[in-house]
C-alpha cells in the first residue's frame, strides 16, 4: 500500500475497510451504485459503461453480503465488492447479447464459470458491460441500439478502447474497482490503458473462458480490469485454476504470487527490444523510457533482446483470430448480415478472404514465435514494450451513427498486443502517467507462460514511479 496525497481510485482494500468497521454496508454501496446507474445512463453524453443491470439483482446479492459481515463469516476478500462482467460471458438473468442486436433473445439461465466463481466468493455483480460489437474491434465503438458508444471517463469525446470497453469504463468511472474482459488482441489491455486502468491478460487457458463466446479459441485470455495491480493480483488468484469444461486450462501448474511484495527487483532482467519498443508516439516513448529507468532504479538491469519476426507473428495473429472468428460466425454471417455494424461486416469479409493454407502458415508461425520466447525468456524474466503506440482517439459526430472502421487504426493499436494473443504468454498494462492532453499512457510487461507472478510483482513496482493519478472527468464515489 502507497500512502499518496491527491486523488486515488477505490480500491477493494477501501470497501472492505468501510465493511469491516462498519461505516458502510455492502446494502448501502450497492444503493449507491444503483443510483450512479441510474445517472451515468441520464449524463450527457451517457457513459454507456453498463449495458444491462438490475435492482433487484443487485440488492439481493448486496443483502447476502450485508448478513455475512454482521455474522462475520464472509466467503472471500472479494465478498461485497461490486464487480461487472464483459456482455461477452453468460451471466445470470442478463441477455448474453455479446454486442449485438440478434443474440441473446432469452435471459441466460446458466453463468458462466468465470460469473460463478465471483458470486461464490461473494461479490456484487453489478450488470454486464459494453463490448466492440463480437469483439471486432479495438475502438470500443458500438453504435446499435442496444449499446450506444461507452464513453472515455478521462474525456468523453474519446473513446474508451476495445473490445472490452464498458468493463475499462466502469473501472475508470469508480462504478465498481474490478470489471472482467477477455483478450483476442489486446481486448483488455487496450482499454485499460486508454482508461488509465490496470489490465492483466493472464497465460492462455489460465483463467476460465467456458460461458463466453468462444469467436476465437487459439487467441483469447481472460482477465481483470482494476484501479490497482494489487487487486488485479487479488481477482487472478480467485479466479485462476483448472476448469474441467474448459480443456485448455486443465493441465496448467499451480497459480502462486512468490516474493509478489518483495522491496525491491535485485537479479531481475528485464528484456527490451528498442526497435520495437520506440514504434510509438514521441509522448508515449519518453514516458516509457523513464519508467523504465525507474525499473532499474530498484535494482533490475535492462537486457537488449532481439524480438525476430514480429511483422511475421502480427499478420499470422490477425489470420489465426479473424479465421477462427469467421468460422465460427460463418451461420450469423449469412443469416444476420444486415443487423451487424458496418465494421464488423467489413472485418468479417476480409477474413473470407484467408484461406487454408494462409491458417496452416500462420500457426507454423506461431510454433516459431514460441520457440524465439523459450529462448528469450532464458535470459530475461519478462520483456517491456509500451502498452499502446498513442492515447485514445477521438469520437466524431459520424461514429455515433455509423460506427467506425479505421483499420490503420486497429493495427496500430494492436502493435505491442499481439504477440501476447498469439503465442498465450501472459500480459500486464500499468498506468504510468498522462500526456500533456491529459490521456493516461501506460506500460506493459509480458513474461513467460504461467509466470503472472512476475507480472504482478514488476507491475507493483510501477506503480510507485506515476507521481499522481488524475481524477477523470466522470467519476463517482460510491463510497462517499
């Protein structure tokens, strides 16, 4: 914990010290939030964090959790803490419309394993978050009726990042300090960055994806959006194990924060590639460059590494997650065409365009691409790239109504993501201070499979180098 003068997010360690003396109950909080639900949708422009919630879901999980503090006997660290989950899973009695229109018609009946997890430790699930329309796109622009554009809480004309854009919202927005979201190509990451929030994709299989829609199996991680890396660290270890109706999963090793709150990092070796990392804007790259050196300030030493093929391992992502998308929606393509936004129409035709071969060379790619981070990650625990090349972008009157399709964009954005999505090692993005606009800038460290322990750990140490955390434009306290 950093005692900082200022502004500070709320954290998890600030409900349950509110439940813990009893200056709050979870009953009260939840109260609060069903009144900043019902405001934010009310605001001018709407924030859109929160697509679907319900009182009396809300209430009923509240007044658990109320009871289990005044018998002291609650279920987990995680026990009233409001959190809210990307519309991607199944949640319980909420519309699993994955950011369409035709989806979802009936109320699921069955939660997903990541939704069941956190009601058994307790928490307060909030509602289902906005989403990029089936995770399309890296914008978070969603015009359809049911969504509507989730504004940036740092600046509402911009937006928030994608695909999981309501959950880096509600984060940002103090609706709730946890969100969850899965990432295909930075769909965590992304919008936890532009949102000036923490975001951890864990190893590939490591968190549960069974109850989510499952648009591309080889390439998508789950994982939480917090305000720190602390609780981000929390929330991975509730949910991190093996799921037996999730195969990929089943065979990984135990999820243990060894030395997670050690004083400093002494003997640790952080890999740089600087040709790839200074691929970004000027703002961005200055920024990461003293954030790193106050890496190596707590006795890390900065390794040159060479990260070979990365413009190879970029255009094999893109194959491998639009062809498995495309296979998989190939009865929606056909069958509901006219009710997709324009971007995702334009997405999915491009990947019709792959074919078999392209997917073959592409995982022959991938087994090339690990094979260079085995070796890599011999020499060094983890490697640092800025999180995202620029700040969030703009919101033009247009994208309201049509949407937005910038595939320059979408690339670029893109750019540090990929090799994460593409070869399963896990990924961290930590704030690490705001251009001279005011857009959070953050910085990523990736490590080896399975090692989030040494993400979690390095992601701790960052956070002391950010002198300040701005408020954002739109934030609530619903501890207040």
């Amino acid at each position: 914990d950093s005692a900082r003068s200022g502004f500070s997010f709320k954290g998890i360690k600030d409900y349950l010290e509110c439940y813990r003396s009893g200056k709050l109950t979870p009953s009260q909080v939840a109260k609060n939030i069903i009144a900043v639900l019902e405001d934010c949708d009310k605001s001018t422009p709407p924030l859109r964090a929160i697509v679907q919630w319900d009182q009396e879901q809300i209430m009923l999980m509240a007044e658990a959790s109320t009871t289990r503090y005044r018998n002291k006997c609650t279920l987990s660290c995680l026990d009233g803490i409001p959190v809210c989950l990307k519309e991607e899973f199944k949640v319980v009695p909420y519309h699993h419309r994955v950011g369409t229109v035709y989806l979802g018609t009936q109320p699921e009946t069955e939660d997903a394993t990541v939704a069941k997890k956190l009601r058994e430790a307790g928490a307060i699930i909030i509602g289902v978050s906005n989403m990029h329309e089936l995770g399309t796109g890296t914008t978070g622009c969603n015009p359809n009726r049911y969504h509507k554009i989730p504004r940036n809480p740092y600046n509402p004309n911009h937006f928030t990042g994608g695909s999981s854009s309501g959950s880096a919202a509600a984060v940002a927005a103090g609706l709730c300090p946890v969100a969850i979201g899965t990432d295909g190509g930075g769909s965590v990451r992304i919008p936890a960055s532009f949102c000036g929030v923490v975001g951890l994709k864990g190893t590939f299989g490591r968190i549960s994806c069974y109850g989510s829609l499952p648009l591309s199996y080889s390439t998508v991680s789950v994982g939480p959006i917090c305000t720190s890396v602390a609780d981000a660290a929390v929330v991975y270890s509730i949910l991190a194990e093996p799921d037996l109706l999730y195969p990929y999963g089943l065979k990984q090793p135990k999820a243990t924060l060894p030395d997670v709150c050690a004083p400093d990092l002494k003997g640790f070796k952080l890999g740089v590639d600087w040709t790839v990392f200074k691929a970004c804007d000027a703002e961005v790259l200055s920024l990461c460059e003293k954030a790193v050196k106050h890496l190596q300030s707590l006795g890390a030493s900065v390794v040159e590494v060479s990260l070979p093929e990365m413009e190879e391992a970029r255009v094999a992502h893109v194959i491998c997650i639009l062809s498995e998308m495309r296979d998989f929606l190939q009865p929606d393509f056909n069958k509901h065409f006219h009710e997709m936004n324009l971007e995702t129409r334009a997405s999915l035709a491009l990947a019709s365009q792959f074919t078999a071969l392209d997917y073959i060379k592409a995982n022959r790619q991938r087994t090339r691409s690990m094979r260079f981070l085995q070796e890599i990650f011999s020499t060094v625990n983890c490697i640092l790239t800025p999180a995202v090349p620029c700040t969030a972008p703009r919101i033009y009157e247009s994208d309201l109504l049509t949407g937005s399709s910038d595939m320059s964009f979408t690339v670029r954005s893109m750019r540090f993501m990929q090799l994460g999505n593409f070869t399963g090692i896990p990924g961290l993005v930590v704030p690490i201070g705001y251009s001279t606009a005011g857009f959070p800038i953050s910085l990523q460290v990736m490590a080896k499979w399975w090692d989030e322990a040494v993400l979690l750990r390095i992601g701790l140490k960052l956070e002391q180098f950010r002198d300040q955390t701005k408020k954002p434009s739109i934030y609530y306290d619903t501890l207040a």
